[in-house]
C-alpha cells in the first residue's frame, strides 16, 4: 500500500500488480525443457519403451532434443555405461519424468556419439547413436 498526500489529505492508494500466465491448451513444456521447442533433430522415446530414430545424423553444432513419451522415467547417457565420456554433451539430457523433453549439449565433434538409459543399459530398444557430419 502506498499512501500519497495531496493538499493536506491522505489518499491511500492501492496498486496491485498481476502477473498470470495461463496455457491456451497444445503442448505446455515440462519443467527442464525449451519451451514449445520445434527442434527438428529430436529423438523420441516412445509408449512402448523404445528410442526413434535410431540412428540421427545432425550436423555440427546441433542440440538433440529427447522426448520422453513413456510412461517410466528414462536417464539418458552418453555410451560407454557406467562412465558416460564418449560424448559428454548428450549427458546435459539426463533423467526425463514421463512427458518431459530435454535438449543436450551442442554436438560440435564430427563424430559418432552412442547412448543409452543408464537405469537400463542392457536394453537394445533404448540404445541409439548420433552422427555428427
């Protein structure tokens, strides 16, 4: 409350800021992604537990958007399992909750960058590689 005097009396002013932000249905962003992010170069983890595509060929300087569309968490690393340092880029996506997206690092190496679900590294369908060129 801001009280202002004019000409001997108290105006008592009150002043109330709003900010509201209110989704108009589509798409609202999971915590930790980009906002409404139409990254081209995105790999989908999908309802049945399973990364498309497989492989993705991106050109340097890229961020590889992950979208998680299951219904279990999934961490997603850079190969080799357990250490993660062939493409430490890829290790910026991390864990993603169902529904949520993230991107990785820029992948600036013209290289082949392997990853998979560190919480299942066994796992064939959720295995998949990035080519830089």
């Amino acid at each position: 409350m801001i009280r202002v005097r004019a000409t001997g009396h108290v105006c008592v002013l009150a002043l109330f800021a709003v900010s509201a932000f209110t989704g108009c249905g589509g798409d609202a962003a999971p915590p930790n992604s980009p906002g409404g992010s139409t990254n081209p170069f995105t790999i989908t983890i999908s309802s049945g537990g399973s990364v498309t595509p497989r492989p993705l060929t991106v050109p340097p300087g890229t961020r590889v958007l992950f979208v998680n569309n299951d219904t279990r968490r999934h961490d997603m690393t850079s190969d080799q399992h357990p250490d993660h340092l062939d493409c430490p880029d890829l290790n910026q996506v991390g864990v993603l909750n169902p529904g949520q997206r993230r991107e990785s690092g820029n992948l600036v190496t013209v290289r082949t960058c392997g990853f998979h679900d560190h919480d299942d590294p066994d796992n064939v369908n959720l295995r998949g590689s990035i080519i830089v060129r």
